[in-house]
C-alpha cells in the first residue's frame, strides 16, 4: 500500500458518502448492515480489494458458533460472544442461513487436564454458560469413538456457514442503498475536519466517517491514514485436514482439548462442518505470507514486516516451546495424526485428507505480547479494528452495534 499521485486520481463529485467501510469480512459487512439501519437513507460505500467479500478469515475458519467458555469473564470477549452467539442464530433464523447447534464436548484425556476441567466449569459458571460434567462413561456414550478420562459438555455450541451469512448481510446492505466495490485496494487514506478521503483502485472517495475492518492487513491500512499504532499483524497459518466422506458420522459434537494455559493457542480438534464434513485442526504455525494459503507461499514483504518487527522475536522467545510444537505438526503428518489420536485412538494417518488452510491475523505487541482481546483505535472520523481474534464471526453483528456507537461518539 502506498500514497499515489493527486495527477492518478479520477475524483467524481458523486463520490460523495455519509459512511466508508473497508473489508469485506463478515465484521465489515455487518457494520455497513448496522449503520444503514441505524441510519436510514446514509450513503454508504464499502470497499474490498478481493473480486468477492468474505475470501480470507471469514471464509477460512471452522465455521463454530462459540459459546465462550475460554474467555475471561468481564472480558470484551466473553460478553460479545454470548451477545453473539445469540445473534447469530437469530440472524440465521431469519434469513435462511444453516447452522445447527450441536453441542462440544471438552475432553481431558490427563490428569492435568482433569483439574483444569475444573477451572473451565467455573469460567462457564461466570461467563453464564450451560456446562454439564461428563464422566469417563458419559463421554463414551455421547461419543462412542471418543476416548478421554472426563469431560465438559456445552449444549450451546454450533455450527454454521459463514460465508452465507455474509451473502445475507450484503443482499441487506443493497437493499438499503450501500455500495459494495471489490476489486478496489484502498492505496491512501487522509483525514481532514470535514472528512476522510480514501483512495482505492485509483479512484477517491470522500466519507464524513470511516470505518477498517482491514483484518490481516488492518495495521497497514491504520498505518496509511496516519495512526501511530505500536503493534504488528503476525499471520499464523491454521492448517487442516478432512476426514473421508465415510467418517462423517464419526461424532456427534465438536470435540475439543482441554486448553494448555502455556500454550497461546486452543490446539487441534475435531469439528463438525455445517456441510456434513468433518476437519481436524487447526495447528499454528508462522504464515510466510499474509495471503498465501499455499503450503509454500511466500511474500518478501510480508516476512520482512515479521522478522523486522521486535515484538515476533519476543514471542518467539516466549513461546518457543509451543512454536516447536507446532512446527513439528505442520512438517509431521503422523505428529498431527498423534494429537487428534489422544481422544479419538482410531484415527489413521488415511483418514487425513487435504482441507485448506486457514490465516490468522494475530496482533502483536511490540514487548511480545499476544492481543488476545477485540482491539480499536480511533480518530474524530475514523475507527480502525486493529485485533479482532476468535470469536469475532460468532461475535460480527454485536461488534458492528459497539462500531456503530463509536463512531458516532467521536473520539474515545
């Protein structure tokens, strides 16, 4: 991204809204769905540089309606995933859009897992999740291919199709008068008392208000209107397997391990699709490119952005025991086959097809602090989501209902 020349511009006097959004994920598109109907009959332009919306995040993660039972009660997290969670069945109700509310079942298969099932139970009971204890022979008679010593079950989990959910938001944001413009990378951005001016795919726009919901490129677009933002997007690349076509009744539920507190993230599990399919994963590993799905992709720039950003290294050095991990499953099919094999025992390395991976944008600070909270930042006419982690699908329309009062209010 970079500033272009005013002789490159084509400016048009029409051009000319109450509202710019930039992203196309399903946080952007449900922000530009929440301002239109809050205010009825604004102009409103978002802009995606992909030719669709929903190409990175949104439509490259498990497709799980979180409940929240990991996050800290009080947290931004907690409280906009439960809103969330709700919303977005309602949302699907009322639109058409599949899900299905299949429970998960939180598996300790140690006994260092069992007494941290303890700690999640009370998390539950604070954050106001329904959680049922399993035994040892509960848990095999919920899930008869699932092997553990107790477990958490959480009615409240689901499953849903993401993308369609988008596809909904932007027929509602047409609907309503907003413009959706892809194919349009925003190259500067500019901010007066009057206004903000954004320039994507040559052309200017001028805005009263604008709004990022940039996600793995969001540091770059805050750095391009002029934030003096400390932290550095860090993409770690998810990746996954899928089971064959005959293991698809292999579970019932979610079935997920009981979190490593050293570990920064959940590990691998076993997830039900909202296609009938069933994937394994995802691990985590550092992304060589933002944008690069490939195994093997690589941008110069983006590992430079990486490796010359002081925060990555200590991380790295904070984390090393994790990276190592995790590295050993990205280059270690039977690795990865050996964690999902600690509950479900009759796995085969076969049973392991391709399913593709996934990019988180993981902010990070530069002492080596991981985000693990929604994070904003935000001018008199601007207001740039700088960190939106898990779960911010599940948590999309209460998070562009928080946008939209901010953005009115001005300046935090």
């Amino acid at each position: 991204m970079h500033h272009i020349g005013r002789e490159n511009i084509r400016t048009r006097p029409d051009l000319r809204y109450e509202f710019c959004v930039i992203g196309g994920g399903i946080i952007g598109i449900a922000t530009a769905r929440e301002l239109l109907h809050r205010h009825r009959g604004a102009s409103l332009v978002l802009l995606e540089k992909e030719d669709d919306l929903a190409r990175h995040q949104t439509g490259r993660n498990s497709g799980v309606i979180h409940a929240g039972v990991y996050y800290a009660p009080g947290s931004l997290k907690a409280t906009l995933c439960r809103e969330g969670a709700r919303a977005t069945r309602d949302y699907c109700d009322e639109h058409g859009v599949p899900y299905e509310i299949c429970g998960k079942l939180i598996v300790a298969t140690t006994p260092s897992d069992v007494s941290r099932l303890g700690d999640l139970a009370d998390r539950c009971q604070a954050n106001e999740i329904e959680v049922i204890p399993q035994s040892k022979g509960e848990l095999r008679e919920r899930e008869p291919h699932i092997t553990g010593l107790q477990a958490l079950f959480v009615p409240s989990t689901g499953i849903v199709d993401y993308v369609g959910m988008v596809r909904a938001m932007r027929a509602e944001v047409e609907a309503l008068g907003g413009r959706i413009v892809t194919g349009s990378e925003v190259t500067a951005i500019r901010e007066d008392v009057d206004g903000v001016e954004c320039v994507a795919g040559g052309t200017a726009y001028r805005a009263n208000r604008l709004v990022a919901c940039a996600g793995l490129q969001s540091d770059r677009v805050a750095r391009l209107a002029g934030l003096a933002i400390d932290h550095r997007i860090v993409p770690f690349r998810g990746e996954y397997f899928r089971l064959p076509a005959s293991r698809n009744a292999l579970i019932r539920h979610l079935i997920y391990p009981v979190p490593d507190p050293s570990m920064p993230f959940l590990g691998v599990h076993l997830t039900r699709m909202i296609d009938g399919g069933v994937t394994v994963g995802p691990n985590a590993v550092l992304g060589m490119a933002r944008e690069g799905y490939g195994r093997f992709s690589i941008d110069a720039a983006d590992l430079a952005s990486t490796l010359g950003f002081p925060g990555f290294w200590k991380t790295l050095a904070r984390h090393r025991k994790a990276a190592f991990g995790e590295l050993r499953s990205s280059l270690s099919k039977a690795h990865y086959l050996d964690l999902c094999r600690r509950y479900c025992p009759e796995l085969q390395l076969d049973d392991l097809g391709p399913q593709p991976a996934g990019i988180r944008a993981q902010a990070v600070l530069r002492d080596g602090t991981l985000v693990h909270d929604f994070m904003f930042s935000q001018t008199d006419r601007m207001l740039h989501v700088c960190n939106a982690p898990s779960p911010a699908a599940t948590s999309a329309l209460p998070i562009a209902r928080m946008i939209g009062d901010k953005l009115m209010s001005g300046r935090s």
